[in-house]
C-alpha cells in the first residue's frame, strides 16, 4: 500500500508539496496547543496555590473552632459548679436570715430578756453579763455570717456574669469562624472546581499532541520518503520526445543499433536489468505515458504475435530481420493482427494498462534470437 501510495506521489509531484503542507500544519497545530497546554498549566497552578491556601485556612479555623468548643465546655462545666455553689449559699442566707428574723422577733415579743431587762429585774449581774456577751457575740457573728455570704453572693454573680460574657463572645466567635469556613469551602470548591477543569483540559490537550504527534511522525516519513524518491527521480529521470521515423523501406536491423527511437514519448519509469520484485528483475523497458497514446512500430517487419497474455496485457511481438524482434505490452487496443507488415513510425496500438498494471505506460523490450536484451544500447533518446 506504501510503495502504491509512493508510486501515486510520484505520478502527481505537486502532491508532495500538498503533504508538505499538511506537516507544516501539522507542526502549528502542535505548537498551538502546546502553548494552550502551557497556559492551562498556569492556571492550574494558581488554582492549586488558592486551593492550598484555601485548605490551610479552613484547617486553621476548624483547630479554632475546636479550640472554641472545648473552651466553651469548660466555661459551661464551671457555669455549672457556680450555679450550684451559688444555690447552696442562696439556700445558707436564706436559713440565717430566717433564724436572724426569729431572734430578732423573740426579743422584740419578750420572750428573750435583754441585758437591760436583766438588770432592772435585779438578776446576778456576773450571769447578766454573761448573757450580754452571748448576744453580743451571736449577734456579731450573725452579721459577720451574713456580710460574708452577701460577699460571697456579689463575688458569684460577678464571676457568673464574666463567664456568661465569654461564652457570649465564644459564640460570636464560633459564628465568625463558621461564616469564614463556609466561605473558604465554596472558595476550595470553586478552586477545585477549576483545577480539575484545567487538569481534564490539560490531559485532552496532552492526548491531541500525542495523536498529532503521531500524525506528524507519519506524514514526516511519507514525505521523507517521497522526497527521497523525488530526489532519485530527477536525478534519474529519463524522458523521451523522439519517436520512430516513419519509412517505407526495408533496412538491415542491425544496421540500426544506436538509430532506434522508442516507441512513445514518455518517461523511463523502470529500465533493463534493474530489481522488479523478490529476485525478479525487469527484461525491459516500461515507459509512462498517457492513456490513449499511440505506439509506434521502430523499425520495419512484421506482426507475429497480437493477442492478450497474462502479465503483458494486449501483447504485440513484432519480427524483424536476422532474428531481432520487438515487443509491445500493456497496451489498451491493438492496432495490428498477425500476419501484418509494418513499417518504422507506423502506429500499431494505443497505450493503456491491460495486464492488471496498476499503471499507465507501455512495455516494450528488444529480443535477440529469444534473449533479451538491452534497449537502451540500441535506442537514441532526445
């Protein structure tokens, strides 16, 4: 397929330049979406960065907010214990307060007597000022009870109403810190977001240089190849414009070594001798040529041979004097049967490629005595 494809470029020269072409624009292709891949890079990039940033920041905030609700427990835990230490004193004030107002009704009624009761009724002055000093102390005592359970009360309610601050600056606090996580996660999905976006862009845009690469590697070859062949072909390039003159007499053949013209304007595509396929080699000539062209008898004599043969197509074999014939393959029509006599220059079929030749042109060889030989020592090509 590769050589028919070669053959193909070699027929049509301009395709190379077209193939050309698609490599350049093959080439600036690649190039583009390498500097789409290098920019989608960056931006991945910077969403990588912002996407770290963005998790650094949410991690720092949920520590806080860690932080913030053991705190909170702890503050919670000690409201607790004030709460109930506060009660209980609650409950001891409430019990003096109670026995100081039962005192204090028992003496106003009577029922206890006083230091000036006991003097004026004459009792034991040591006893009475025993008793004196008995009230004295429980009063003072009482009184002293109270201002340290009052004390105690003011300190509880000042310490209940700083922990009540600090839980209510916790949860101001809490609210802030849960308001900027939420924000950092939808800045970490939407970062997210654009970072996989950039990385999937990035991974299609890699799969396409891959693929044009390919592409690329393929087309250099063909058209490395072709202009290999190119090369080879102008430098080797042979092409005919001279035809067999056309006359009427009868001369020598041998005579006409080196005078012999090639049946059809054309270019030499394969010569004698050279490689045809596996160890074959070619025993002739083969000359491109149009469809439809006219072949030319090269010298005078007569048609032995026209009818198909497998390989040669439309086969014409011509005989001419001391055993040298020539022969006419690949041919769209023939002109001439066997039996006819034919002189140089006189058309005798019609170029084609019968045969199953892939291509068009003319087969032609020269035979002595059976043998082929080598026609271009015999031929003069202009």
């Amino acid at each position: 397929m590769l050589l028919g494809c070669l053959l193909l470029f070699l027929s049509a020269p301009a395709t190379a330049a077209e193939n050309q072409k698609k490599l350049e624009a093959l080439r600036q292709q690649i190039s583009t979406i390498q500097t789409q891949i290098a920019a989608q890079e960056k931006i991945k990039k910077a969403a990588a960065d912002a996407l770290k940033n963005a998790e650094q920041s949410i991690s720092t905030i949920n520590r806080k907010l860690t932080e913030l609700k053991s705190n909170q427990q702890k503050l919670d835990q000690e409201l607790n214990q004030l709460a109930i230490r506060y009660n209980q004193l609650k409950t001891d004030l409430e019990l003096q307060q109670h026995q100081l107002n039962v005192l204090l009704y028992q003496q106003y009624t009577g029922k206890e007597q006083n230091y000036l009761r006991a003097l004026l009724n004459q009792q034991d002055p040591e006893q009475a000022m025993r008793k004196m000093y008995y009230y004295r102390q429980l009063s003072l005592a009482r009184s002293t009870s109270i201002n340290l359970l009052q004390s105690t009360l003011n300190q509880l309610n000042a310490l209940t109403q700083d922990i009540l601050e600090k839980r209510k600056t916790i949860e101001a606090l809490k609210t802030e810190y849960t308001n900027q996580s939420n924000k950092l996660t939808q800045e970490k999905s939407r970062h997210k977001t654009i970072f996989d976006q950039a990385s999937q862009e990035i991974t299609r845009q890699h799969h396409e240089v891959n693929k044009l690469t390919q592409d690329e590697k393929r087309i250099s070859h063909l058209v490395s190849e072709i202009n290999k062949l190119l090369t080879q072909e102008s430098s080797n390039a042979v092409y005919n414009n001279r035809l067999p003159a056309s006359t009427g007499d009868q001369i020598n053949f041998k005579s006409l070594k080196g005078k012999l013209s090639l049946p059809v304007r054309g270019k030499l595509v394969n010569r004698f001798g050279t490689q045809r396929s596996g160890k074959l080699t070619w025993r002739g000539l083969f000359i491109s040529a149009s469809s439809g062209s006219n072949v030319k008898s090269i010298a005078h004599g007569r048609v032995v041979f026209a009818d198909w043969l497998r390989g040669f197509g439309n086969l014409m074999i011509i005989e001419h004097t001391q055993g040298y014939m020539s022969l006419y393959g690949n041919n769209e029509a023939l002109l001439k049967g066997v039996g006819d006599m034919v002189h140089s220059g006189d058309t005798i079929a019609t170029v084609g490629n019968s045969g199953g030749n892939p291509d068009t042109g003319l087969y032609f060889e020269l035979r002595y005595q059976g043998k082929a030989f080598d026609p271009l020592s015999w031929i003069t090509i202009e």
